[in-house]
C-alpha cells in the first residue's frame, strides 16, 4: 500500500517533468538552425536601432511595478474574504482590517516619501 503511494507520486513527477521538457524539446526538433547576421542584431518594434541600444531606465518606474504588484496581491487576498465573509465571523473581519491598515500604511509612507511622483 505505502510503496503504491510512492510509484503515484513518482509517476505524477514524471509526469510534470516531461510536461515541461516536452515542449522545448518538440521546439528543439522542428527550430529552424539557419543562421544569419539579421538574427544577431537588435530588434526594437522593426527600426534599426541607431546608437547605443542599452538605455537606463529610472528607478521610479521598478517602483511603481512594484507597487502596482502589490496592491494587485491585495485584491486576489480581498476576493475570496469577501465571498466567504458571510461563513467568517467578526475575527475575519479584524483580521481584514488589520490587513488594510497595514496597507494603508504602506501607502501613505511611499507617497510621503515622494515615491508616487511621476517628476
């Protein structure tokens, strides 16, 4: 019994492993291999890049990603309280509230900060 559980997990491994080489390999079978200097060069939206294609970006750009990531986390974390909220009881609710006012206050640091400006 203990040793048909093992061979399952085994086999769902196995499995997921060749779900995941299957398609590089099936891409490594069928890739064109013709090489050109066209293929080594640039590419950006069809224009020929002209200068230097390496290009700082400000850092206030990663912030806002960032920022945007996780108030995007806090609405996946919202949605399935609020379905179930009616099951949940007042804890639930304190528990959400806390969660928020953490948020909140995230919030009001970064743009005290002056990390929300876009100058």
């Amino acid at each position: 019994m203990v040793l048909y559980n093992f061979v399952f997990i085994g086999l769902l491994l196995l499995g997921a492993v060749g779900f995941a080489l299957a398609p590089l390999f099936i891409v490594w079978l069928i890739a064109p291999r013709k090489r050109s200097r066209s293929k080594y060069e640039t590419y950006e939206c069809g224009v020929i890049t002209l200068g230097e294609t390496w290009v700082r970006f400000r850092i206030q750009y990663y912030i806002y990603a960032i920022m945007f990531v996780v108030f995007d986390i806090e609405t996946v974390f919202l949605y399935p309280w609020a379905v179930s909220y009616g099951g949940l009881g007042a804890f639930a609710l304190i528990e959400m509230i806390v969660f928020l006012v953490i948020l909140f206050v995230g919030l009001t640091y970064a743009w005290a900060k002056g990390v929300l400006k876009w100058t």
